[in-house]
C-alpha cells in the first residue's frame, strides 16, 4: 500500500466519499445520507447503516457493517482497495449494499 501523508489522505478520502454520494444518487436507492465528523454514514430504509469513515493514524478508510469493520487501503493506481481480498471499494460497497437492501446494486466510482 502506498503511504499518504496526512493531507494528502484527507483529500482522496472527501473525494471518494463524494464519488459514493454522487453513485448512490444515481443508484436510486431507498436510503439517507449524511456527512458527520468526516464520516459518511448511510442509513438504508430496511434499518442497516453503514458508516465509511478515515482512520488518519493508519491512512486507511473504514466501512462499518452490521457485520464488521472492513479495511481499505489507497493504492495510486487502482484507487481504495479492501485489505483481505483487494478488491475495489465500489465492488465491496455494492455487494454488502446489495446484500443488505435486497436490490442489484452497481456502483461507479471511477477510481
């Protein structure tokens, strides 16, 4: 993983939680979202949230589930990518949206 220094992170960080709010926009998914403290925090009609908040000591971002904490690490040429599998954030954020609401769920984040 490549090493962000600290505003350097911040910045990718804002910019894929914007690319995730423009994508579920345009999924048109049944749910709420709100910036907080640096976090993003969905709240899905159905009662799950997720949160996809920064963890500055470690430069990583975090996605909290109702069934864990998944943890991404920025990699310049492939974007955010998940620490046990290194699949794409996109990919793992549809697929546990997907899993949670019930509906196909396609994200692009153009990372």
């Amino acid at each position: 993983m490549q090493e962000l220094n600290e505003s350097e992170f911040h910045r990718q960080v804002d910019l894929i939680q914007d690319r995730i709010e423009q994508a579920l926009d345009a999924a048109d998914l049944d749910l709420d979202m709100e910036q907080t403290e640096g976090a993003l925090v969905l709240m899905l009609a159905a009662g799950p949230r997720l949160v996809i908040g920064r963890q500055p000591a470690s430069r990583e971002l975090w996605v909290a589930t109702p069934d864990g904490t998944l943890h991404f690490g920025y990699q310049s040429a492939h974007g955010w990518i998940h620490d046990s599998d290194g699949e794409a954030l996109g990919i793992v954020l549809a697929q546990v949206l997907g899993d949670l609401s019930g509906d196909e769920v396609e994200l692009e984040l153009d990372e």
